[in-house]
C-alpha cells in the first residue's frame, strides 16, 4: 500500500512539475480537418449521409466533446488560435489569409501572417525534447512565416501551385505523390508522409500536426467513392433552403463529392491510427481531432448542412463555431466518455503542455484554459466566458460581427447596425428565439463583457467604408440584415 502510495505522489508531481525529456512521454498527433461541420460525423449526427468509422472508433477510445468551439468561423484565425494559445485579435490574423470583402463597413486590417515573436506550441514541445512534423495546410504565412520557423522542420517544401501555393507544405521525401485525381486535396500525400514519420520516430517523443486540405472547397475525391455515393444520393432528400439574413442556408445532406472526399479523410484518419498501433504506441500516444471552423452551408454551391444548428462558416451562430472535437489521451480520459463544458481551440496550448508533463508557459498561452481536468472526467467547467471576433464580410453571407458565450448565454453584436442577439444555448441550441428584448439587464452585462474584451486584446474594429454604394452590390451578400426563420 505504502509503494503504490509513493507511486502515486511521484507521478502527480511529475504532472506538476514536468519529466524529463525521453520516450517515456506521450506523442501526440494532432488531426485538424478543414470545413467539417458537427453535424457531418456519425458520432454527433447518427444520421448524417456521410460515413465516418474512424472517426467515430476514436470517439469510442477516447472523450467526445460536445461544446468544443473553433476561435473563429473561418480557418487562419483558428489555426492561429492553436498554434498560440491566444485569441485572434491578439496576433492580428482575424479573417482568413489574406482576406479583403468589404460591405456597408470597410474590413478591419487583416495580418497575413502569424508574428515570428510568437512561441507556438511546437516551439515549445521542440524545446522539452519532441520531434514535430508537418504535412498539409498551414494558411499562416508563406515565405520566412511558413511552418518551418514556427516549431516544424525547416526543409518543408510548398506543395500547391498558384497565388495559394505557400500555404500548403510537406516534407520533403522520397515517397511518391499521389496521382491529382485520385488525390486532389493531397489527402493520401499527407497521411503517406505521417506513417512513415511515425515509423521512424516510435523510440522518442513527437509532435505530428496533420492540418488536412479536405473538406475545404473545391470539393473532390477518388471517382470510385464519388460513384458510391451519387448511388446512395438516390434516397437522400432533395435540397432545402432556409432564408440566413440575406442568404440562404442548406438544410439537408446529400452531396456525393463532399460525401465521397469524406470517406477519404476518415479513412486516412484511420491509416494514423493504425500506424500508431504498428508500432506499439498505442498506450503513450495523445490523439486530437477537432476541424477549424464549422460546415460551409450558405455560400452558392454549399455542400453541407450543420442543421439544426444554425447557419455554417463564416458565421458566429453555433453552426459556424461549434466543432466536432475529440481527444484520445490512454490513462487519463475514459473511453466512450462524453464532455459537455465548453472548450475552445486556444485552451489546447496549455492543454498539451500538460499532458506532455511541460511547465506552463502563460505568457505565451494568455487566453489559454487547460481542460486537463476535464479530460480526468472531473466535474470541472471553465469559468470565463468565450469571445469571437470578425471584423470582416465573409462570401458565405455574414457581415462583420462579434460574440460572447458567458455560461450557458450567447450574445451576439452585427456590427454594422449595432443590433443585438441573445440565446440561451441548452434550451435553443439552433438559436432560433432571440431574447435579447426579453433580457434587457443580460443584454447589458455581456456586452459590456464583449467591449471591455475587446480593448483588452487590441481588436480592430471595421470602419465606415466611403466607397459603398447602398444600390450596387457589396462585397458581401450579408449588406442588408434581415431575421431568419425556423423551417426545419
């Protein structure tokens, strides 16, 4: 009794205090999809038209987190939230890189790239003794601001051609590249690349960040899957559409390319997994899978719904925000277990850290809140409210905006009107009924919060744009505002 005592203080304060580099601590494999909505993975949705086994094996292993929230409804603020352990504002990258639309209001400046003065956390896995790996899409910078000076291998190669070519890298390596048609969102280069960085690292510590292109428009997959699914399309129902301000929003589920793209993302996911178990890591490895912002739903063309919660990317209802989000982590989170509290994407900085047995770096990690407690299965629930902030117009519909969950209330501030939205989110998850004019006094208190938020991490806010002409059309589709209604 006496040993498994001592045994137990020394591992809790090799917690606290941090262990020694060497193979004796956890890798970590961090899975980040592009566009995937909650709704579009079996384990949230057991009716969604896509197929997603893997994805939900994992959730079976590990926790499923059913309020885990992007930092933004659009990818390089998200991104950026991770790598940093900071809100948006604080690094300036606030809307996809680089970012331009203007409306009513002139866009907010936009950085297009995050700051090398930034420790991000593979810096900091690197420095406690892991190796790290990257493979797919950064959208954080190209040039000297690409992957490799923030923490990643500095012999990463662009992989895409065209204006976006540098935000897209890969190792370097001997391995083939997948045929373009039978890989057209570089899925299969990216998961080659990971096995076999797997297989040469199972004898120390590492980081593998697998930031995939897929689901992300333009929208493709092998054909022998496209044709599956175009077969199963047949009994899915029809497309409708529910009016979003002054767009549209898809309200069923029922492409057969995105289904098709999908199945091979889930099946690349379960080609990790797999590598993992090959080489007996199974019992130290952390898995992380979570996507940058919620399912596009109301551009034209759209190939997802996240109903019923409302709206998709770009926008700050729960459809644009709300992630699928998963965290595999052997001896501390309970297998098939379910969380709950809320979380968002700067809380896995701190979160790793200490899973990794590293000391905290708050200074670095400021907005940061590990959910390590939360992974243990305690009853713990963070305290501080959650904020967005999108200073910009987005070509899926929604004008410039910003947000604050405190507890289980939502507000939400359009910025070009200063109209004000309130939901309570466990009795209205699709925020269907405002209650702003009901809530006066709530109103009042969380958007005082959302200001003072705002000032204290420098957010830019947009500027009346002179150039606007209320009788042509805007850069955006959201320059008039009008109330949606439920018809689903």
């Amino acid at each position: 009794m006496k040993t498994r005592y001592v045994l137990w203080i020394a591992w809790a304060l090799a917690i606290t205090r941090g262990w020694a580099a060497g193979p004796e601590r956890p890798n970590i494999v961090f899975i980040l999809a592009d566009d995937l909505g909650y709704m579009d993975v079996g384990c949230y949705n057991p009716k969604t038209f896509y197929e997603t086994p893997n994805i939900d094996a994992l959730a079976q292993r590990g926790m499923r987190f059913t309020q885990g929230y992007a930092a933004c409804a659009v990818c390089s603020p998200t991104r950026g939230s991770i790598m940093t352990g900071k809100y948006p504002p604080r690094f300036g990258i606030t809307d996809f890189i680089p970012g331009a639309a203007s409306g009513k209001l002139k866009s907010a400046p936009n950085a297009d790239h995050l700051p090398l003065e930034e420790v991000t956390i593979a810096e900091a896995l690197r420095e406690g003794g892991y190796a790290t790996f990257f493979a797919g899409k950064w959208h954080l910078g190209g040039g000297k601001f690409y992957p490799g000076a923030q923490g990643f291998p500095s012999d990463l190669s662009s992989g895409a051609e065209g204006k976006e070519g540098a935000q897209f890298f890969y190792p370097k390596s001997d391995l083939p590249v997948p045929d373009r048609k039978d890989d057209p969102k570089t899925t299969e280069r990216i998961v080659n690349e990971a096995v076999k960085f797997i297989g040469e690292h199972r004898d120390k510590p590492f980081f593998a960040y697998l930031p995939f292109l897929a689901v992300h428009l333009p929208i493709g997959a092998r054909a022998d899957l496209v044709a599956k699914y175009r077969k199963k399309a047949q009994g899915a129902p029809a497309d409708a559409f529910a009016p979003e301000h002054a767009s549209q929003v898809l309200l069923v589920q029922n492409n057969p390319v995105y289904a098709a793209m999908l199945e091979q993302l889930d099946t690349a996911i379960g080609r990790v997994i797999a590598a993992v178990e090959k080489n007996g890591l199974t019992r130290k490895t952390i898995i992380v899978f979570m996507s940058d912002n919620g399912g596009l739903s109301s551009k034209k063309g759209a190939p997802t719904s996240n109903a019923p919660l409302r709206a998709g990317k770009g926008w700050p209802y729960e459809g644009g925000v709300r992630e699928p989000m998963i965290v595999v982590a052997p001896g501390v989170t309970p297998a098939g277990s379910i969380c709950d509290s809320p979380v968002i994407s700067t809380d896995f900085y701190p979160t790793l850290l200490q899973l990794a047995g590293m000391e905290l770096r708050p200074r670095q990690h400021l907005d940061g809140v590990s959910f390590l407690p939360l992974l243990k299965g305690e009853a713990a629930r963070r305290t501080q409210p959650l904020f967005w902030h999108y200073p910009h117009y987005h070509g899926a519909g929604a004008p410039p905006h910003g947000a604050i969950r405190d507890g289980d209330w939502k507000l939400i501030e359009w910025f070009e009107d200063g109209a004000l939205e309130l939901y309570h989110l466990p009795q209205d998850p699709g925020e269907q009924h405002d209650l702003a004019a009901a809530q006066p006094d709530k109103v009042k208190a969380m958007h005082e919060k959302l200001i003072a938020w705002r000032k204290d991490v420098g957010a830019l806010m947009p500027t009346p744009n002179p150039a606007f002409d209320p009788d042509k059309k805007s850069g955006s589709a959201a320059a008039k505002k009008g109330k949606r209604k439920q018809t689903q």
